[in-house]
C-alpha cells in the first residue's frame, strides 16, 4: 500500500469489465468474509493477493453482517480496486499489481 494508505481505482470500461469477468469465473474464493467482518488482516490478505494476482475472487459467509455488495464496496475502497463483479455471496475486484515479477492481466481498450 502507499503511505497514505489510499489508491485510486482504475475506471474500467465495458468491454474490460467482461473481459474480467470472464476471467474471474473460475476462479475460487481467495479471501472469506466472515463473522468478524472485514478485519485488518482479511484487508492486508486481500492487498497482498491482489498485488500478486491482481484479480481475486472473494466469498462473505452467510454469518456477516455484511452483503456482498457492501463488502466488495468497502474493500475496493480500502484497497484502491474496482469491482468487477458480485454474484450472490461472492466478489470479484480487480486491481493492477505494481510487481514487475508476475504475469499481468493485459486489459483491452
């Protein structure tokens, strides 16, 4: 994360929000929301698993308070990531990685 702890989300157009999609279908769920809600550690999870995939599938359990649609809002906010997709209990975000070292997604225009 920066110093200030904010990113700004990448405003993702139509056709690269299918595109994710699409590429976020098969995924499984990286990161569960559970009881306790989004807690620092599940944010620090989520950051540090967005930074090496940068596309990541998340679950909320039916014991949160929180919906899916709450809980994908609040963490791409945290996290500076856009919300490709919720569906039921799950989320996909997607955030561009910093790393140099891993295969990146290659958006289209």
């Amino acid at each position: 994360m920066e110093d200030n702890g904010i990113r700004s989300a990448r405003e993702l157009n139509k056709h690269q929000v299918k595109q994710l999609r699409a590429l976020g279908n098969h995924l499984n769920p990286l990161i569960i929301i559970g009881k306790s809600n989004l807690t620092e550690t599940s944010i620090r999870q989520a950051d540090e698993t967005l930074e090496n995939r940068e596309l990541i599938k998340c679950s909320v359990l039916n014991g949160s308070d929180l919906t899916a649609r709450d809980a994908a809002a609040e963490l791409s906010e945290k996290l500076g990531a856009s919300v490709v997709q919720v569906i039921g209990n799950r989320f996909v975000i997607y955030r561009e990685s910093h790393r140099d070292d891993i295969e990146r997604i290659k958006l289209i225009r």
